[in-house]
C-alpha cells in the first residue's frame, strides 16, 4: 500500500481526528504490564481511555502526553521508555505521521492485591 506522502496530491488529503490518535496511544498503552489508569484501575480501552491522554498536532507532527500509574516494584524509567517507544511506534505505523515526543506523568503507584 502506498503511503499519503508516495500518492501526491492528485489523490487527494487524509485528515485523521485528535481522537483517533488518542485512542491508538491508549490502546498500546494497555499493552505494557504494569501501566494501570491514573486512578490505579486497569487501563481502559476505547473513549474512556482518551482521557487519560492529551494530543496535539503540529502542522503534520504528533505531540502526545499521558498520566500512567505505575505498578509497584516496576523500575519507572524503563516501564517509561517501554511505554513511550510502543506508542510512537504504533502511532507513527498506523497513522504515518511522526511522533515529536510522548511525555508520561506518573501518578500513582498502584499495589496489586496480593502482593501488599
């Protein structure tokens, strides 16, 4: 499949929504172990997981920013830059559009049950 930049102009624009990008960002961040919901619940998917994270485009740029509560006994620096890679790389392949940065707010650390 030939992507927007190879088609020219001839073939018309693509415009994706805010939302749309969110919901890529929040659907890889369910994909990571040990990212739960600002709140210490599971991640959620779908439009309650927008909420938790804020996008902004800049002209054919992606800025994203989201708030994360970190399983406890996960070492928070690499949890992040999992997190952060895995959502630039499906957002910039499902969308094609490059990811200026991901900046994650940690805040919570969560205590599954069992393990108190």
């Amino acid at each position: 499949m030939a992507r927007p930049e190879e088609l020219g102009e001839e073939a018309g624009r693509i415009n994706i929504a805010k939302e749309v990008i969110s919901s890529i960002a929040a659907l890889a961040a369910c994909e990571i172990p040990g990212v739960f919901a600002p709140g210490g619940e599971p991640f959620p998917r779908g439009a309650a997981a927008r909420r938790h994270v804020d996008t902004e485009l800049l002209g054919d740029r992606v800025r994203l920013s989201l708030r994360i509560a970190v399983e406890y006994g996960r070492v928070i620096p690499e949890l992040v830059q999992d997190l952060q890679e895995k959502i630039k790389l499906e957002v910039e392949r499902m969308t094609a559009l490059p990811v200026e940065a991901v900046d994650v707010e940690v805040t919570r650390v969560v205590f599954r049950k069992g393990k108190e």
